[in-house]
C-alpha cells in the first residue's frame, strides 16, 4: 500500500471524510512512521545483512569505540575481518559489562587482541556504539549482521511512496495511528475505548514492545531466540 491509500484508509476507519478533517496529513504520517519503527523492534522484521553501510564499520587499532548505523538497534553476529594479508579473521561474542567484569575482569584495559583463543573476542553492545574487547590491534573491519529500523521515514510530501516492511503488514500500521489519533488529549477527538481497542489490535499482530532491559538481556550473554522478545 502506498502512503496515499494509508491516509485514505485511516479517514475511513476514523470516520474523518469531510473537510475540514479532525487530523492532518501531517499527524497522520508521523503516527505511521512510529508504528513503522515500532513494528519493526516488536516483530524483528527488518534483518540486515548486505548493505555495506550498516554491515561494514571500519577498525583502527588502537581504538575500541565505534558508532553503529543509526537504524540498528539489534546485533545478531558479528565478526572480524583484518585489513593485512594472511591476517586472521576472528568472531566476537556479544557481552554484557557485567559478564565481563565477572569474567574478565581486566577487560578495559586488556591488550591480548592476538591470543584470544579461538581468535575469539567480546563486543559490549552500547545504546548507539559498540566496544571492542580487547582494544583491536590490527585494522581490519567490524563485520555485522542486525535489525534494522527503516532506513526513510515516509513523507507527506511523497504520497506514492510505501512503507520499508512488507506489504502484508501495511494495513496493520493503521491500527498504532488510530491508537494516537484517538489518544489525543481534544474533547472532540479523544476515545479511550477506541484508542486501548487499537493499540491491543496492533500489539496483538506485532507483539509488545520490549523495554531497554529486555532488549539488552535478549542480546546479550544468551543464544539469540526470536521467541525472547516476543512472547
């Protein structure tokens, strides 16, 4: 579905036909993105693992501390890939500060990056960066595989355009936006039976929201299940 038949759909639904409308295009399309980006972290519906901008962030030796493409907020796998000749690739493990405090406890200031057995180090995944553990001695690249926001927010100036997420799950957005809409604190406008109706509707399909503890105990020190975020 486009962003034009999104809009259509949500004034049929919200009984909002007659000009002038009770919410604007413009609130409309917000409520969307939102329920975009939610409905991705819910459901885990945009993995990543080609586009070299967000799978590929260059290592510097010497420094541990990198920033993450803006849209991923979920690592699964991630590995090492050095920048020298007959260099030797490596894994990481994704860890908590507080496994590795318990673990390896000199982790901030180890300098063993060539005798990790296994060739094994740890990644500290932070809310925007990461932290490689032991601090990289080699160049190389960060190598990742992860779950991604939509990489544009739709506009309402571009009415032709279409949600990043498959279109199976379009009509299903309507339901955060009729969540919002009714939500809005207007003696006109505000439903609460309507609003709690949609918003049980769009988490039934997607899944709750988990919070930020969730996020990080799902990633970390755990094997990656789908079913931890979702059930």
């Amino acid at each position: 579905m486009t962003l034009g038949d999104l809009i259509r759909r949500f004034r049929v639904l919200a009984d909002d036909k007659v000009v002038p409308y009770f919410w604007s295009n413009a609130d409309i399309v917000d409520w969307l993105n939102d329920a975009q980006a939610q409905a991705c972290v819910r459901g885990r519906l945009l993995p990543e693992d080609a586009n070299p901008d967000i799978c590929e962030v260059a290592v510097t030796a010497g420094t541990h501390t990198y920033q993450l493409h803006p849209t991923v907020y979920e690592l699964v796998h991630t590995g090492f890939r050095p920048a020298a000749p007959g260099g030797r690739p490596g894994k990481f493990l994704l860890k908590s500060r507080e496994w590795l405090n318990a673990n390896y406890p000199n982790w901030r200031d180890a300098d063993d990056w060539h005798h990790m057995d296994g060739g094994t180090r740890y990644l500290v995944q932070n809310d925007t960066t990461v932290r490689i553990v032991p601090t990289p001695a080699e160049d190389g690249t960060l190598t990742i595989e992860a779950y991604r926001l939509p990489l544009e927010e739709l506009s309402a100036d571009d009415v032709s355009a279409s949600p990043e997420i498959h279109a199976a799950h379009h009509e299903h957005l309507l339901l955060w936006a009729l969540h919002k809409a009714f939500s809005v604190p207007d003696a006109e406008l505000i439903d609460p039976v309507r609003a709690q109706k949609a918003e049980e509707g769009f988490t039934a399909y997607f899944g709750p929201l988990p919070d930020s503890d969730m996020r990080r105990i799902t990633r970390e020190d755990i094997a990656h299940r789908n079913e931890a975020i979702l059930a």
